[in-house]
C-alpha cells in the first residue's frame, strides 16, 4: 500500500511504501532570507513531514540538495551541519541547479526509513 499525504493535482509532499518515506522536493516558505535562513526553514519543514511519518532525520537514507547558487554552499553547509545527525550523517548529493521560483536559494529532497517509535 501506498500512503501520500498533502496530495495536489501536481504532486504529494510525502509518499509512504516498504517502510520508506519519500518526500518532495521542499522550499523555503519565506524566500526573502539568505541562504542560512531559508536551509534552516527547509530543514524544519522536513523535521515536521518526518515525524508525521513516525520517524526522523537519523533515520534519513539518501538526501538531494539543489541550490540556486554553488558560491553559497558554505551557508547552506553551516545549517546542514547544525542540523544533520552527527552519528547519522546520510548520503549527500549537492548540485547547483535553476530552481522553478528565483527567488528560493535551495530545494531538498530527503528519502528517510521509517520506524516504530515507542
């Protein structure tokens, strides 16, 4: 069975199958912060998608970072590294790429296991 929450015309924000949870690609909802701001926005958004899926980002499998411009990889490095589990640290893929609003300056898409929690 498949789960999809927050489901559109386009897309779902989170899809649930096997035990593993797919989110979408997820953007700043204020895009008028630098790019530390908008990587800490991004990162709570997926905290909350993740523990609605019962689960957390030590539990992340494989993470894809798009950022708008690769000259503010070191910002958006200092809120991942404030943020990622340091026991837990998940594979990475970052890449620049032309996001579909110019004013977000990251997108990222997180693929995590699920657990039971207790």
């Amino acid at each position: 069975m498949i789960q999809r929450f927050y489901v559109s015309n386009r897309l779902s924000e989170m899809a649930i199958h096997n035990n593993v949870v797919y989110l979408a690609g997820q953007v700043p909802e204020d895009s008028s912060q630098n790019m530390y701001q908008q990587t800490q926005q991004v990162l709570s958004t997926i905290d909350n998608l993740l523990a609605e899926a019962k689960t957390d980002k030590h539990h992340i499998l494989m993470t894809q970072i798009f950022l708008a411009d690769m000259s503010e990889y070191d910002e958006m490095n200092r809120a991942w590294d404030e943020w990622v589990s340091i026991t837990n640290a998940p594979p990475r893929a970052t890449v620049e790429a032309k996001l579909a609003n110019p004013a977000w300056k990251v997108e990222i898409v997180i693929t995590a296991a699920c657990y039971t929690q207790d």
